[in-house]
C-alpha cells in the first residue's frame, strides 16, 4: 500500500510569501524518514521535532519508509514554519486524513517536541498570500491568529498542540476561526503631541512643511535644544494610514518578528531612532535570510538619525538607493529579497563637534575640527534632503508658557489638505508628492513666472546658490505654496523656501567664504 | 668667493636640518661665516656651539653637495637670499633677531615698500572680517602692502581683500615656503606668489610644526612699520605678535570690541596697554600716512522698507542672532519674518553665518 498526501504551506521570503507544496508518502521498504526540497538547517531538522511531536501527540508512526518533498524544489526553504505541514503531511500519509480534507488549507507552524504549536515570525504575508492563490482555511499557531485574522476573505484558525489540528483535519471537532479585534486604531499620538512644546515656532513651521511635502529634513541645534522631541512628534502631523499602508507595515513588522499579539495591525506610523553605532546590515536588513531593516521599518514612517556625523559612512552611504526608489533589494544566493523602504528621513545633529557653533564665544572647535565633522556626511546624502533647520536652545522662559501652542491635530488637518492637493495634482504621474518631482516635473508643476524667476536670479547671485539647490528650493516652494492653496509658486513662497535650503558643502567647509 | 658662491653657503647653513635660528647664531658668533662652519663642519672639526645630535646632523649636512642643493631649490621656483644680500627686507635687519635667510616664492618687499601686518583670530566674527577686509583694501588702495600669516580667519580675509583691491600681500609661514598650510588656503598661497609673496625663514619642506609659528611672528611684525589686530581673544598667537611687535618698536593698533565679547578682549588688553585705537578708517589712515578713501555716505539703508521690516531690520545686529530669537523679539508670525529675512539677505542688508543664524551687514 502507498499513500501520498499533500499539504499547503508557505515559505517568506522578505515580505512576500510563496506557496510551498509539502508531500509526504509512505511506502513499503526499509523503515527510513527522509526529507528532499532543498531546504536549510533548520527545515532539516524538523526531521526529528516532528517525529518526536507526532509521537507525544499519540500518533504511532508504524515503521515505513517516510519520505517528504517540499516542492518547488529550486526554492530555498527556510524557517520553522514547516513542522506542523509536515507532520500533518506524514500523519495523512499514514491514513489518518483524508486528501479532500486537506484541500484548500493553508498550514503554519513550529512544533515543540510535546506536540504544541509555537509561533512563527511571518504570518500576514503567509495568510495574505494563502487568500491570493484560493485558499478558503489557513491553519496557524494560535498565537498568530490575531494577527492572521486581520486579513479579510480567508478564515483563519488558530491551533494549539498537533492533536487539536489533526482532530480538527479529521473532521473530530470544531475550532472557531479567529475573528480580528479590530479595535478602533486608537491616536496613539496622543502622548506626544506638538503642544508639549513650546517657542520653536520656526523649527515647527519646518517641520510642517517638510511632512506637507514629504521632505527629508535635517535638523542642526546645539545639544539638548530639542531636536529628538520635535522629530518623535513628526508621525503624530503624518495623515492616518490607509488600510493598504497599515498592511504593509504589519507585514514587514510580521516577517521581523515585532508584532504583538495584542495588536497585530500597526495603525500609527513607524518612528523608527536607530543608535548612531547601527551598522549597515542594521539599517539596510541583512542575514543569511534577509531581515527588514532600520529603512524598511521605518516604511511609511519616519527614519530619526540622532547625531547624523556620528554615523558610519558605511550606514549613510546605503541610504541613498532606498532614499530615491522607496524599497530595499538584497541579493543572496539565487534569490533578491525585497523591502519597501519608503520613509522619511529626519537627521539631526549639532553644527560643530562642541555644539555651539556660530556662537564664537562659547564654540571652542578648530576650522579643522569642524570641517572633519562636517565632511563624515557624503553631499550626496545631503542632496537627498531638502529641508534644513536650525533648533535653537530653549531659554527657560519660553519653557515656562504651554498653553498657546497648536496641537498636532490641528497641525494634521492642514498637512492633509495640502496632500489632497498634491494627491489631485499628480493623478496619473509618476509622483505622489513635491518631494519626488525630478526635472520634468520641475518643469510642468514648478513654472514660474517672470517676476518670480526675476527674484531668484536675483537669490542666486546674492546667496550663492548651486543649481542642485536651486532645483530642491523648486520643491519646497511647490509644497509652502500648496500649503497656501496649491496656487502657482509666488516671491513669498520661494522667501521661505530660500531660508530652508540646506547648507551644501561649501558652506560648511569654508566658513570664511560664506561670510563675505 | 663670488657673492653667488656666498649665498650657496648662506643657503646651506639655513637649510640644514635640525638647526634653529638660535642655534645658527650661536655658530655665527664662533665662526663668523658659514663657509668656516661649512669647512670645519665638512673637516670633522670639533664644533661647540652645538651638541649632541644636531652636531651630528650637521657634520652629516656638511657632507652634502651645498652648491648643488641650492640650484636644484631655485630652479623648483623658491627663491633663498641671505641676511647679508642687498635685497634682503630693511624693516627686518632692524630686529634683534632677524632670520640669517628667507626661503621664499613669488617677491620679497621691495626697497622702501611700505608694509602694514593685519592680524588676527582664526574663528573671527562676520564683523571681524569685514573689518579686517575693509582695512585691507583700503591700505592696497594706497600702495601699502598687507602682511599676515595666511591662517584662516582674519589673516585669510585680510590678504585676500588686499589683492583683490588690486595690492601687494605677503604671507610669513610657519612651515616651507613650498608648503600651503593651511591647505584650505591653496587658492590664496598662489595668488599671493603672483601678487606679492609667501616666504619663510624654515627650509623648503618643513612641517607647519606648532613650535615654528610663535617664531614666526616675529618676522609678521618684523617686515611691517605697523601691526593692526582686527580681532583676538586674550590668549591667542595674535597677541604674541603684538607683544614681539612692541618690543621691536612697532606701532601697534587694534579694533575695540564690546567688553564681554571674548573675540575683542585681547583687542581691548591692547588698547589698555597703549596701543592705538581704530574707531574710525579714514582716521587711522591719516594717521599712518596716508590718504583718507572718499568719504562713503551714510545711507539710510532702512528707507523704503515697510514698518515690520524695518522692526526686523532693527532687532538685527552685528552680533549673530537665530531665528528663534528674532522671532521671540520681533513678535512677528515665523512665516513672515522668515520671508522678510529673505528678502533682507537679497537686498543685502542681512546675512546668514551658521545655518539660520542672521547678521545686519550694513
């Protein structure tokens, strides 16, 4: 007698899933158990967790040659997520399920060697891509069926030991899918709101309009002016994610591992802060099987650089390709693994080693010491970013007075206007925001008339400016001018963005040139 | 011996390595010449006035082809002459230690050229610049060379201005005459060597060593009948010019600052002490000889501009305030004052220094 079974799985790779077919036979022959489908050390040893989980499970595996095939062959299987197919597998294959009963059914899982079913990182791209190739069922550890129930279309069901699944297969007993508590997404904001602080009336009107058109933005300021406090606010003014965005995030959140149980579909934009020691791996994602990194977390969110300097150059320089294509593409053996990466980059960081700098009385840095500060960011890395902006200390009176500053929510109403209109504007283009206008789009939505153009010859003589940033001055009046309403670029528009305009290289390195 | 043959002697003595100017006057004072050090040295002979391993590197030196190292300089474009040579600068024979050689390229000061050294701090003030570049180009304007040590900063700005007024300026390093320190002032070392001249008593490839600059100094107010400081802190190399210059019978004038700014205290210590005080350009040009610029009117830079604007304008000040700060002062919404400050800035009546850091410029 031969019986061959065949059940549904799913291997991650990045934050898709692909479909994995796990067969199992037993046959005659000498008593043997082997696994074929090119698969990693730790598919491999589901070997022996299963066998064990099987047996503590009550199952009697008669001696047989058991031989299991995790196909398509060429796919690199890895994580733990194979046990419980597997082992359903081998127990069908001995008889115990039926093939019908195993169609359309999705299985998930680690085992542990008493048969319970253990959490796996990577349900909701597993359960997202299960929906996608017809499966009605979707059998996951029970730990992850919140998070797997958040997605609509396909029933989820969570199970605790092998017994329970293989009664449930068997058709001896009901296991009620999991239904999502989709709680209201509360305003996790809420604790951090731009009223909490006080004066900085310039640095929030930067920060307004670096969010209205989604701009990278630097922030410089001696030591304790607040620089970290007004960036943690920054996802509080971002518009609420759509379903579609929250999805996304969950999912990278998901394959990492990061997802509570509690909360398995992330509603407020990530704030992501890595330590200025994070290492290249960190902030791209890396391994041997890639794991998202610093950039694919902070998708649809904000990327905090806390003391930009400080950083690798390593860590900086790899910024730059996600920066300008909003994903992340990591290649190992055979496969490219890709992350969306799409954030928004606030840095920070002090304008000299000491902090103080232009005050000459309290500054005690050298010109050399400043400019080997200054020269650890690439100016490639500066062009990416369009706003820059001084935080100054807080003197304490200014701390004393509370009320009277706006609160975020206000702030978010107006910052949701001025993307309705960016939305409108860029129907059928390739852009969704100022931020991402190149060179054509300069010229169609950036035009100026002969007064305004007048004005800037006038700004580019008088302040020196490179045509790399006189470009990125375009964008930011593109966006102060949708913030008054999305009409054409006026003087008053470009003023402003002419103060933001980052501080190129020049600037930096030779002081006594700026001065003049 | 031809006077070339003597400046190839004097040039090995200059150039040999290891040695200071204190320790050549020593030998100078034993043996007259640097051709008897050379032949004793070259002989073996027992040298006293120096020691230990500087003797050695010298009797070591003494070995080496003299007449052919100092063609092989002049011709890779760095002039040598000696104290003892005509051409050698007047101004600086006067000193008591004045150097036995200067290595340099591009000129030296011609007979009768009137010097003036401009001085001062590395991190200086938007002010301190302004100044220093002003009084340098009013000096160009009037024949007068500017002499300082190319630091960044006051030095910098000072000689820049001057040639770019159309004057003469020289640059004393603490390093080679073949070596731009600092290397950020590249373009200002080759304009110098076509408008003027960067010269130094160290031999071609010598470190900017700290120890060469105080020494240096020396020569900064040596070569000049006056040394303004434009701006400086207490403790500061600028301060030890003024010092050397004083004892060298130098007449000293400095720019007053505001008692708390620390960039102006040294300044002010000089004024205390006696030195001149310049309050006033066209003052202080008579003063020295020469003739006062055009009187420059007194606009009223702040005609013509609308009441916020002109309450903007006024909170600005010589002294760098944030953006913040105007903004706490002037009440204004930071929209607008951020465009007015723009709109400042393009008519030139305000400038930025650090990132978002104004300055009134008129």
């Amino acid at each position: 007698m031969r019986l061959f079974r065949t059940v549904f799985s799913a291997a991650v790779f990045g934050v898709e899933s692909k479909m994995v077919c796990v067969e199992a036979d037993v046959g005659a022959g000498l008593p043997s158990f082997s696994m074929v489908g090119y698969l990693s050390a730790q598919v491999k040893e589901a070997q022996e967790r299963v066998r064990t989980a099987l047996k503590n499970a009550g199952f009697r595996m008669e001696p047989k040659r058991v031989t299991v095939n995790l196909s398509p062959a060429d796919l690199k299987k890895s994580g733990t997520g194979f046990d419980l197919p597997i082992a359903i597998a081998i127990a069908a294959a001995y008889g115990a399920i039926p093939q019908e009963r195993l169609d359309g059914i999705l299985i998930a899982g680690e085992l542990s060697l008493n048969g319970e079913v253990q959490a796996i990182p990577g349900i909701l791209p597993i359960v997202a891509g299960a929906a996608q190739n017809g499966c009605k069922i979707c059998m996951v550890p029970k730990a992850n069926e919140q998070e797997g129930a958040v997605l609509e279309g396909i029933r989820v069901i969570g199970t605790e030991n092998l017994k329970e699944a293989i009664d449930y297969l068997q058709g001896n007993r009901e296991i009620a899918p999991a239904c999502a508590q989709t709680d209201p997404p509360a305003p996790l904001f809420a604790a951090e709101d731009f009223a909490d602080i006080s004066g900085q009336e310039a640095a929030k009107r930067a920060l307004e309009v670096a969010v209205c058109g989604f701009h990278n933005l630097l922030m410089t300021g001696p030591p304790g002016a607040g620089k970290s406090m007004l960036a943690k606010r920054i996802p509080g003014i971002l518009p609420p994610m759509t379903i579609e965005e929250a999805m996304e995030v969950s999912r990278i959140y998901s394959v990492s591992g990061l997802l509570r149980e509690k909360q398995p579909l992330l509603c407020s934009r990530p704030f992501r802060s890595p330590h200025h020691t994070a290492t290249a791996k960190a902030m791209a994602g890396g391994g041997m099987v890639p794991k998202p990194g610093e950039v694919s977390l902070a998708h649809n969110g904000v990327l905090f650089l806390d003391e930009l300097p400080e950083f690798s150059r390593d860590a900086l320089e790899i910024l730059r390709q996600p920066m300008e294509d909003g994903e992340v593409f990591l290649s190992r053996a055979g496969v490219t693994y890709r992350f969306p990466a799409d954030f928004m980059l606030v840095a920070a960081m002090n304008p000299c080693p000491c902090g103080y700098y232009p005050d000459l009385s309290r500054c005690t840095c050298t010109p050399p010491m400043v400019r080997r500060y200054l020269q650890k960011i690439s100016s490639p890395l500066l062009e990416r970013i369009d706003i820059t902006v001084e935080v100054e200390a807080v003197r304490y009176p200014a701390l004393e007075k509370t009320e009277g500053a706006e609160r975020s929510a206000r702030i978010r109403e107006r910052v949701l206007r001025c993307r309705a209109i960016q939305q409108e504007r860029y129907q059928n283009t390739p852009y969704r925001f100022n931020s991402n206008l190149d060179r054509a789009g300069l010229e169609t939505y950036c035009a100026l008339e002969r007064q305004e153009k007048e004005y800037m010859g006038l700004a580019f003589e008088k302040l020196g400016l490179s045509a790399r940033t006189y470009y990125r001055i375009l964008k930011v009046a593109r966006t102060i001018a949708d913030m008054d309403g999305g009409g054409r670029i006026r003087t008053p528009h470009l003023q402003e963005a002419l103060c933001y305009r980052s501080i190129h290289k020049k600037y930096w390195q030779n002081r006594q040139e700026n001065a003049r | 011996m031809t006077d070339k043959n003597k400046e190839a002697e004097w040039f090995w003595l200059c150039s040999a390595p290891g040695l200071y100017e204190k320790d050549r006057k020593r030998l100078l004072r034993e043996f007259e010449t640097p051709w008897e050090i050379h032949r004793l040295a070259a002989a073996g002979t027992e040298i006293s006035s120096v020691k230990g391993k500087k003797r050695e590197q010298l009797l070591r030196w003494a070995q080496e082809p003299a007449e052919e190292n100092y063609h092989k300089c002049l011709e890779g474009g760095i002039n040598f002459i000696s104290c003892q040579h005509a051409d050698y600068p007047e101004q600086l024979l006067q000193i008591s230690d004045p150097p036995s050689g200067l290595f340099f390229r591009g000129t030296l000061p011609r007979k009768g050229e009137r010097c003036v050294a401009v001085i001062g701090a590395r991190m200086c003030t938007y002010n301190g610049r302004n100044n220093a570049a002003d009084l340098a180009a009013a000096l160009a304007q009037n024949g007068v060379a500017v002499v300082s040590g190319m630091a960044y900063g006051i030095d910098a700005r000072a000689q820049e201005a001057c040639i770019e007024a159309g004057g003469r300026s020289f640059g004393v390093l603490g390093c080679g005459a073949d070596v731009c320190y600092p290397k950020e002032n590249r373009t200002l070392y080759e304009q110098l060597i076509q408008n003027g001249g960067v010269l130094s008593e160290y031999e071609p490839g010598a470190l900017p060593l700290a120890a060469h600059f105080p020494q240096r100094n020396r020569i900064i107010s040596g070569l000049s009948e006056t040394v303004v400081v434009v701006e400086a802190k207490k403790k500061s190399g600028t301060l030890i010019t003024a010092d050397l210059a004083l004892e060298q019978g130098r007449d000293v004038y400095a720019f007053p600052g505001r008692a708390q700014d620390v960039l102006s205290s040294g300044c002010n210590r000089l004024i205390q002490q006696g030195a001149g005080i310049i309050t006033d350009l066209d003052e202080f040009l008579e003063l020295i000889g020469c003739r006062a610029q055009q009187t420059r009117k007194e606009k009223n830079y702040h005609m013509g501009l609308a009441s916020s604007e002109n309450l903007l304008y006024s909170c600005l000040d010589s002294e760098l305030k944030s953006l913040q700060s105007l903004a706490n002062e002037t009440k204004l919404p930071v929209k607008e004052l951020i465009r007015m400050l723009t709109d400042l800035q393009i008519r030139g009546l305000a400038a930025e220094i650090g990132k978002n850091y104004y300055v009134r410029t008129r």
